[in-house]
C-alpha cells in the first residue's frame, strides 16, 4: 500500500514538473522550452493587443473618412472615390496573402511583424509629411483648391498603399502570433483562446471608435496633417512596446513552404488512384508520436476518401516509403483536406466583405447628405456615423462572451457555447437583414430630399439602426471567421489561416467595385444609373434591394455546406488538470 501511495505521489509530482512547461513546439525568446507561469497567455497577448489597437486606429481613422477626403479635396465623383476607397482596402486586405506566406514559410511572424510594422509607420509619416510640407501639400493654404496638384496626389495615393504593404506582413501575423500564446494542449489556456478572438474585436471595434470619431474629427475640423502626426506618434510608441515584450511571448519556428505537403499529397494520391484504400484507416500510414518533432497528429476523416489513397502502403515501393511524393501521413491527408473544406465556406463568406465595404462608402456618402446636426453650434462628421458599427460590436462581445457563452456551454456541451460555423451563419443572417434596413431608410430618405424645400432636414441618427446591426453581424460573423480560419487550417499555415479571413473583406471590396460597375453600366443604359455622381442622383435602395437578395441566397448555400462540414479533430495529448486527466484525447477543434 505505501509503495502505491509513493508512486501516485511520484506520479503527481512529475505531472507537476510538466505543468510547468508548454511543450506545444513553441519556443521561448532563447530559444528554450517556454516556462507557462513566465510567458504567454494573457501578460503576452495584452501586448499584441495593444499595438493592434494602434493600427486600428489608425487605419479606421483613415479608411473611414477616405472617401470624404476623395471627393472633397481630390474632386473626385461619388463613384469614382468608392471604387478607389475599396481598391485601397481590397489590396490591404489581399496583401496578408504574401505576408502570411513568407511568415510561415521563412521568418516566423514575430520578425515578420516588427519588420512590416515599420513600413506601416513610414507609410503614416508620408502621409503626415503630404500635409505639412509645402510643396506637397494640396495646394496653397490660402485658396480652396479646386484641383489638387500632382505631386500631392501621387505621395498621398503611395503612402495609403505603403501602409497597405505594412498591413500585408502586419496583420495575419499579429493576430495568429496572438493567439500562439495560448496552449490548445491545456484545458484552462484553450479556453481564454476562445476569449481572447471576442476580446481581440472588442478591442479592434475600440479602436474603430476612436479612429471614426476623434481622428475622423481632427481630420474635418483642425486638418489632416495634426490626425496623421497623432497616429504616427501613437504607431511609434506601440512599436517600442511591442518589443519590450519581447521576453513574454512563446515563438512557432516556420516550418518551411506550407503549400508544398498539399501538392505532395495530391500527387501521391493521383499516383496511387487505380488503388482500393483499405476498411480500415489504421491500415493508412501514420508517424508515431514518439516520432513526432512538432506539430500535432490530425485523426482520420471519411471525407474525400479519394486522397487517402496518398497514404496507402505499396509494398513494392516499400523502400521508397521516406519519399514524401509518394507516400504521405494521414496527417499530411487530413490538412489537405482541410484546405479543400476551407474553400466552400471561403467563397460564401465573401458576401460579409462586400456589406462591411459598404459600411466606409455607401453609408458615408448617405451621412453626408443628411442632418449632422446634433445641436444649432455642433455638427458630427459623415464618417463618424461609422463609430455606431463599433459600439454594436462593444455592446454585443462582452454579452456574447460572459453570458451567452457560459449558458451555451452548460445547454450544448460546447466549449464555444455554439460551433463557429452556426457564429458565422448567424453573422450572414444579420448581413441580410443590415442591407434591408438600409435599403428601408435610403427609400425615406430619397423621398424626402425629392419634396422637401430645405435640403438636409433628414437626421443623420436615422442610420445608426443599419450600423448598429453592421457591428452586431460583425461580431458573429467575423469574430467566427478569424475563429475559423486559424483553428481550421494546418498548424503549420496559420498566418495564412488569418490572411485567408483577411481576405473575404478584401475580395469584398473588390466585388463591391465591381458590382457597382456592373449596376452603373446595366442600369445607365435603361435610363437613370443607381449609382449617379452624388446620392440624390442615385437610387441606392435599389442598390441595397439587390445586396439584400444576394445575401439571401448566398445565406441559403452556406447553411447547406456547415451542415455538412467536418471539422479538424487532433489527437491532443492533454495536460493534467481537475476536468482532464488522460494521457491521450481527441478533441474537435
């Protein structure tokens, strides 16, 4: 009996000694085993928080009142300025496709980060310097410009897209780098990684608050020359602390190009296509653990049964068995078909980015035309109305995660309280219903501005019901697709996991360019186009009629996909704790 009691008492001991390091192939700044009461979770995170809220600032700050400056000082027409408002955010949005890639592929992205951060903050001080030195300045202080001069629009138009540069390497890397410092093996950390993608947001839709309201301010009522030296300023100091954290963070090692096992797998399964693949998956060819350097081992799915054939074990080419082009891992299987699941739900996502594109075009321009008037002496600026998206998403992420979440979890057994396909599906669900209120309050608008003597007698207040849904809808819809795109994909493509979901908001402002062209040109030929040269010339309801249909029926597909999706299932070795104490689980992520 005593030899009993030493032994649980060893045994519990040495489960100790392993709690106390992460052994999820993260390294520490040295290079070392991170030490879990010393390095990530939240000490780390806050710090990549608060430096993406620098950029958000700033971007939103910019993005949100672009189109104002556009039309203002550029003198460009509504539907010239809103295709190159979305062409801009389209290629910030696209680039973290490069980004990701390299990251992953070749610096890791705690490099990737410092390096993009500053091309970021070199874009914001040409951006700061086109306004304060004369000779790139928009023309002579002392007259209202009616065409800005040349060089003022070449060194605008190269510093929004030097920032667009920075935000490729920025982006996808901050946000997954952020979620690295939780550990997926450990029950508690797993669960505050949930949390920190709804935190994550609530503090990106802060800092859209701050950037529509108090830069967008700056910008309208002292110049856009002070709003860009405070946010250069504030990009600088976050950049420093940024990397004071250094000592705090837990680093992934890159693992080398992420797309070529894909292709290995795809030809090895062509290769071995005339095959039967065996009853039995465990017949497939699998690393053992004990062999397993890093990463984690990924458990067989029936889906795509025709790329299983890539594991399959020739006894002829036995000898060829380390020849990853013809014989893969089921692990190396499984990821390749979590790209090819990934696609589908990519392609029916992209009608989120093409509503939040209207949220910083459209809906601005509609701001513009009507009563900004809060009282007889103040007056808010158009791109302001962006900030009531934000405080949607401020008033709906708390709620959604102290209290909806907690009781989901008790009602469905879900860590997540729900899946993140059923998030995102309810997402899509709100884009629907933002496009028809919108659509509701334009109809009103247009028919008040077509009798009234007074131009302007609509209040502005009469769209923050369409933005409050906007940041309600983004709250599911987006917070479940950087959820989605960082746990679905292979561990090893994780910033381009987050480039991905990047992405839909940048090919949505592509296709919200495109559509608008489209529309003009069809509707044009017909008679009056939906998208004139300014808002009471256009008919936007329609415009919004037509969004509204599309996202219905895009709605229809997605819900027919996530129900027939299987997600990622990991073979995790579990981490002692009070509610988990196996030496080996399977668990959905």
């Amino acid at each position: 009996m005593e030899q009993e009691m030493e032994k649980r008492n060893r045994g519990r001991r040495e489960e100790s000694e392993e709690e106390k390091w992460v052994h999820d192939a993260s390294v520490d700044y040295k290079g070392r085993v991170p030490l879990r009461a010393s390095t990530g979770v939240w000490k780390a995170s806050l710090f990549v928080i608060t430096i993406e809220f620098s950029e958000r600032v700033s971007y939103f700050g910019i993005g949100a009142n672009l189109i104002s400056y556009l039309t203002k000082v550029i003198h460009e027409d509504l539907q010239t300025a809103a295709k190159n408002v979305n062409y801009w955010t389209g290629t910030t949005t696209l680039m973290p496709l490069i980004g990701a890639f390299i990251a992953d592929a070749h610096t890791g992205r705690f490099p990737m980060v410092l390096v993009s951060s500053l091309v970021y903050l070199m874009g914001l001080i040409l951006l700061t310097m086109s306004q304060f030195i004369p000779s790139l300045k928009p023309c002579n202080t002392k007259i209202i410009c009616q065409r800005p001069r040349k060089v003022h629009e070449v060194v605008f138009f190269l510093a929004l897209y030097c920032i667009s540069l920075g935000t490729g390497g920025y982006k996808p890397c901050l946000q997954s780098f952020g979620a690295d410092q939780f550990d997926d093996d450990h029950l508690e950390e797993r669960k505050k990684k949930m949390s920190f993608f709804n935190w994550w947001n609530f503090a990106l839709c802060f800092a859209l608050l701050l950037g529509a309201t108090v830069v967008v301010y700056v910008q309208d009522f002292v110049n856009w020359g002070a709003a860009g030296l405070i946010l250069t300023i504030l990009m600088a100091l976050t950049i420093m602390a940024f990397y004071v954290g250094k000592p705090f963070y837990r680093y992934r090692k890159p693992e080398g190009n992420p797309l070529t096992p894909i292709f290995q797998v795809l030809i090895a399964a062509i290769r071995k296509r005339n095959l039967t693949c065996p009853s039995n998956p465990a017949l497939l060819y699998e690393v053992p653990k004990s062999e397993m350097s890093q990463g984690r081992l990924l458990s067989h799915s029936s889906r795509l049964r025709f790329l299983d054939k890539a594991a399959i074990i020739e006894e002829k080419y036995i000898e060829q068995k380390d020849n990853p082009w013809r014989l893969a891992t089921v692990t190396r299987v499984e990821e390749t078909k979590l790209i090819l699941n990934i696609v589908p739900i990519w392609l029916t996502s992209l009608t989120t980015g093409v509503c939040v594109a209207q949220g910083s075009t459209l809906f601005v321009k509609q701001a513009a035309s009507m009563n900004l008037k809060i009282s007889n002496s103040f007056s808010i600026p158009p791109a302001s109305i962006v900030s009531a998206a934000a405080i949607g998403t401020l008033i709906s992420v708390p709620i959604y995660d102290k209290i909806i979440v907690p009781i989901l979890r008790k009602v469905t057994g879900n860590e997540r309280g729900i899946s993140i396909l059923q998030r995102i599906g309810i997402g899509l669900t709100l884009s629907v219903m933002v496009m028809v209120v919108a659509a509701l309050v334009e109809a009103k608008r247009l028919r008040m501005a077509a009798h009234e003597t007074v131009p302007k007698t609509m209040s502005v207040f009469w769209l923050i019901p369409q933005y409050l849904i906007l940041g309600f809808g983004d709250s599911f819809s987006l917070v479940g697709l950087q959820e989605y795109f960082y746990d679905q994909v292979p561990d090893s493509m994780r910033s381009l996991g987050m480039a991905l979901y990047l992405s839909v908001i940048g090919v949505g402002s592509f296709l919200s360019s495109f559509l608008i062209i489209i529309v003009d040109n069809v509707t044009g030929h017909n008679g009056k186009s939906w998208i004139g040269k300014d808002t009471n010339s256009s008919r936007l309801d329609r415009f919004y009629w037509m969004l509204a249909v599309i996202n219905a029926l895009n709605l229809c597909v997605y819900l027919f996909l996530a129900k027939r999706y299987t997600y990622k299932t990991v073979q995790r070795r579990a981490i002692e704790t009070d509610d988990c104490k196996s030496d080996g689980v399977e668990i959905m992520a």
